[in-house]
C-alpha cells in the first residue's frame, strides 16, 4: 500500500507544482516564464524520485508503469494500482488548484499552438528519450545519487524546448487531470497516446540492447 500512495502523492507534487507554475505565471504576467514552469517541473520530479524512489520506484507517470509493464519490470497488479494512484493524485491537485484560482479557464492544460501532428511527434519522440534516460541511470547503481538529479534535468530541458509547441507533458495523468477538470479536452487524446507509445518504444530497443544470453 505505502508504494501506491507515494506515486498519489508523487503525481500530485507534480501536477500541483508544475501546472501550478503555468497558472501562477499567467496570473502573474509572465513572471515565471517558460523556464521557471520547467524548472518548477524538473524540481519537483527530482525532489520526489528522492523522498520515494526506494519507495514506489516514483514512475508518477502512466506512460513509464505502461513501458515497465511491457517490459516486465513491474507486475500487472501494481500497474493497475500505480496508474490508478496517479490519476487520483493528479486530479485532486487539478481540484484543488481550480478551488485556488477558480477563474483560471485551462489549470495548466497542454494545448497544441500549431497542427496536431507537430505536438504528437515532440510528445512521442521526447517521451522516448525520457524513458530511456530514466532506464539508463536506474538500471546501474553507480548513478543511484544523481539519478533524481539527471531525470529532473531531462525533464526540464524537454519542456524549454517542446514546451512552447505541445506544452511539453510527457505525461498522460498531467494532462488528463487539468483538461478533465477544466474542460478542455479537445487535444488530449495526443497527451494520453504519443507519450505511451514513445515510452513503449523505448523499453523495447533498451530490451533488445540489453538482452542476456
């Protein structure tokens, strides 16, 4: 039970802090900017592989317990379990900051700026080298201390640069919670499928890079 609810308390540190960040910077003119929302991201993911690594594992995003799964790494009854926690968690923090800042009309949500196909292929794409970065500095304890460090950084550096396309999520249950709350719903099928097919992708070429006689 405790691995369950660190990834709902993981995915609602994420979603609280990091669409949080886009709806403070909104209200506030800008004064984050596009590098303050991913820092506020990078942060807080860094933080909490630290507090529940050992815990939970901290995956506090659907597409990587999907990859794990396929790539029989975790069990399909905690797949189910851990995808269910952080869909809750992530939807409290959407209710809570919509009771917060109840005039706010997107709470974060990840919208396309320009055609679809753009924002599904930097979404899959940087999903992938997501998911391989959090296969690679996990699977060998030498990078144990920095691997919260090196995964926060990734993450950050892929919402500066895909951030002002696709919104940079990366992660189904950040964007289903703001969009399901807010209304906003209209592109969500790419945020669900393009970072589960990218994370997919990559736990099968790291498979086959990585196959023991």
């Amino acid at each position: 039970m405790k691995k369950y609810i660190a990834e709902f308390i993981g995915t609602f540190a994420l979603v609280f802090c990091g669409t949080g960040a886009i709806i403070v910077n909104e209200q506030s003119n800008g004064s984050l900017g596009l590098i303050g929302i991913a820092l506020a991201f990078g942060i807080t993911i860094s933080a909490m592989i630290y507090i529940f690594g050992n815990i939970s594992g901290t995956h506090i995003n659907p597409s990587v317990t999907i990859a794990l799964l396929i790539g029989k790494l975790t069990s399909k009854r905690d797949a189910v379990f851990y995808i269910s926690a952080q869909i809750l968690g992530a939807i409290l923090a959407s209710v809570l900051l919509k009771f917060m800042f109840s005039k706010n009309l997107t709470l974060g949500t990840t919208i396309p700026s320009g055609e679809l196909l753009q924002s599904f292929i930097l979404e899959f794409v940087l999903t992938f080298f997501l998911m391989l970065t959090i296969l690679g500095v996990t699977s060998k304890k030498e990078f144990s201390n920095i691997a919260g460090l090196v995964i926060g950084l990734v993450v950050t550096g892929i919402i500066i640069f895909a951030g002002p396309i696709s919104g940079g999520s990366f992660n189904p249950a950040r964007s289903f919670a703001p969009a399901i709350v807010s209304g906003n719903i209209t592109a969500l099928w790419i945020y669900l499928t393009a970072p589960t097919l990218g994370a997919i992708v990559a736990m099968l070429i790291w498979k086959s890079f990585n196959k023991t006689e």
